[in-house]
C-alpha cells in the first residue's frame, strides 16, 4: 500500500485514527495526523489511512477495529482525558473485548505526583488503562497512552501527541528515510502530464506526484519526487528536468 | 451520529474523503476538510467522518463505497487533475460501476475557452465525468467536479474545492446553522470533569466539549457549547460558569 510496505520491517502500514468532535466541527483544525505524516515519512513509513471520527463510542469502536484489521499498526489521538467526552480508553478496550481497569503503577506516580487528596474522579479516569495494555510513558505528561495490540493510544494535546509518538518512534522506523525533492515546472500540468506519467512508468520505488500551481494569471506544476534511494530521486529529477525543457522549446 | 441528523433535510449526514499522496506523506497539510467542517457547521449540518487515503484506485473504491453506504452524502477531495496520479474520475465510475465519459458540454467549453488546438490530451482527461453524473460548475475553474448519486467530487487545490462547494451548499443546509461559545476555565479539566457531565446529561440538543489549556505552569480547561439554539447556549454557559464559581470557591 506503500513504499514502506515493501520491507518486512515492524509497522510497514500505519494508520491514524483522530477522535474529537472537535475537528468535525471545524473548531480545532487537525495537526496531530499532519505532525505524524511528516514524523514517520523521516524515519520511512508512510501512512496509508487517516480516519477522524466524533466522540461516539459505537464508530470509535467500528473504525478501530477496522484499521486493527487492515493496517499493522494503529495510532489514536484524544479522547483520553478526564472529561465526559473522553471516551478512548473504553472504547479501545471495548474494541479488544478486556476490561478498563485503573493501573496500579500509573495511581502510585499520580498520588506522588499530585497527593492522596488531589487524586479526583477525573483524575482517576485517566489512570485506567485497557486490561494487558502497556503504558507508554513520556515527557510531556503524567499521565500514559498505551499499547495494545497493534493499538497505539495518544492524547489529542500536539505537545504531547509528538512526546508520545517520540517515545515509540524506533518501532514505525524501517531503517529506510523517505527524502522528497520538487521541481517548479514553468507549464501548466496538463502540458506535460503523458510524458510524466510515462516516466513514472520506469520507477517502481520513485513515486512522482503532480499539482497545480499558477504564476499570476498562468497556470504552472510543481512536480513532486519521493523514495528511499537519494541518488535516484536526483537522477528522476534531471530526466524530468530534461522532458520540461524540451517541451518549452516546442 | 450528530445534531443535524435529528432533522430530517437532505444531507443530515456527511463524510468528506480526502484523496492524495501528499497528505499522508506530510507533504501538504490537509486543509479541505477543515474548511469544509466550519463551512458545514455554519449551515447547521455536522460532519460524521473524514478518510484521507492514498492515490490507489483499490482504496478509493472501497473507502468511497463504505462513506456512500453509510451517510447521506460523500464530498470527495482530489485527483481530479490531468496528470497520471489523478485517478479519482476512474475509481468514483468504478465504484457505481458506470464507464467514465468524455462530458460533450465540456469537451465544448474547453474548446472554446483554449482553442481546440490546445486541447491536449491532459485537458481530455479533465473532461471526462462518471456516467450520469451531473457537472459541478464553479467560478474558479473551468474542468467541472462532479454528482453522482449522493457522491460530490471536488478539485483538490483549495480556492477550486471552496468554490465548488460554495455552489452546492444549498444542499447542506439544514436550515439551522450551528453556533458555539467557549468559557476559559481557571481550574484544570480533572476539578470539574464530574459536575460538567451531570450538565451535559441535562441537554442532549448542546454538545459540551472540554479541551485542555494551560496558563503558565497551570493546567486549565477550555469548555465549549454548540448547538442550534442560541438562547438555550447562553443557558447552559450561565449554568456552567455558576459551576465553575462555585468549585474555585471550595
């Protein structure tokens, strides 16, 4: 499904499941799938789905279990506070069929943390962890996402979505960085479009996109160029700096 | 699955799918979706789901299939273009199973409009529309979107998905636009997470979302209102910010 697909590294497909009323609203405009594309396109592996679903129990469960079955890893993000619309830890929990449980380990750090008095309700939610779930611990915050299964489970808070995913980036890493390059094409796509897509034809490893750009009124391509291997992405890019010019001359 | 779908218009339910490489690779942050969610929460219809998928016509297929069953409309974004990773025409025809088409009438306003020398082959593409699909004329281009069905296919470049969306909207409307207020609360989520849903579980026609902040060192809590009914909104703030009174009291 991806370039990453290709080896046979942990977590070739990765999907991100965003869950937050939030973003379907238009409140909030989504950066946590964003900052993860471009984390995990670094260390050579792409995202092969995103899906944002709203705050309701039944779909967060449905599209989990979805993305559990057709991706080899999962990523969640919020949801996991201590507030009524938080709701991840249970339908995660839900979706592998275990119960919620409050963690032993993480009620220890928070009553050190805040005091036996200060351990509220609200607080308490957010030490309870899917049943088997390991605790993914990080800078940002006291309290953990998790790990089950090939579920991995964030806040939806940026800074501590990026604390979170830096933790356990080693394991979405191929050993492979993608790298990307770009070329400003003077003419517009559709001026150019069978010769690229005939020299896409020659690269199973290079993945050429097109868009639209314009230039005042005159309409323009920028050409992107992506893969593993650097020396081909720059050979791919003379020959389509090539093809440009002599279709400028024509 | 949301506010709107407890009206009986047409559109009470809508999923946007995002088509494109160069979102789930972290190339280009996804702004579609976003704009389309504040422009469909104003008009008082909510969206159920967003996918972003890659330019592979067996997923496009399937994710549109399921979004086509599963709500009342589908807004799909992307890879509508003239170059070869434009496939979005070809795998909508595919998935209601109809022959995608040269579209005369626009085969006609492109000659007109570029001279019929300059119809290369790359513009071709851009005329073909899935068998009995309706054009989507918009002010920003030229090349049509498209409705078939309850499927809305649209450009992807920004200011041409804005425009094409403007076009249609009247099919959005519920005739109830939503509205939202927020209150920045002094206090973090996990002080007042209990009191805010016994109000929430007062109202099922305001959706109460908390979101947390921090000032300074200090964890804080944004609470936000929406609904339809702006006097029962002003309600529901008044009874929160009473709540909240009283908690930094004890």
């Amino acid at each position: 499904m991806s370039h990453a697909s290709q080896h046979t590294m942990p977590h070739h497909s990765v999907a991100i499941l965003i869950i937050g009323n939030e973003v379907l609203s238009g409140r909030t405009r989504e950066a946590n799938a964003w900052f993860a594309a471009k984390t995990l396109f670094d260390v050579g592996c792409k995202l092969s789905e995103v899906a944002i679903v709203p705050d309701i129990h039944e779909q967060i469960v449905f599209t989990l279990k979805r993305l559990h079955q057709n991706y080899d890893a999962v990523i969640t993000s919020g949801g996991i506070g201590p507030t009524h619309d938080d709701i991840t830890m249970q339908a995660v929990s839900d979706a592998f069929d275990v119960p919620l449980l409050e963690h032993a380990d993480t009620i220890k750090v928070m009553t050190d943390f805040y005091g036996e008095d200060a351990l509220t309700e609200g607080r308490r939610r957010m030490a309870r962890l899917p049943h088997g779930a390991k605790p993914i611990i990080c800078e940002q915050s006291i309290c953990p996402g998790a790990l089950i299964n090939n579920v991995y489970v964030f806040a939806g808070v940026p800074h501590i979505f990026a604390s979170q995913l830096e933790s356990v980036l080693g394991s979405f890493s191929t050993g492979k960085a993608f790298h990307r390059t770009e070329i400003e094409a003077n003419l517009p796509e559709s001026s150019f479009a069978r010769e690229l897509s005939d020299i896409q034809a020659q690269y199973a490893d290079i993945e050429i996109g097109s868009y639209p750009g314009r230039c005042g009124n005159k309409p323009t391509g920028k050409i992107c160029i992506s893969g593993t291997d650097k020396t081909k992405i720059e050979h791919v890019k003379q020959q389509i700096e090539t093809m440009l010019k002599d279709k400028q001359k024509t």
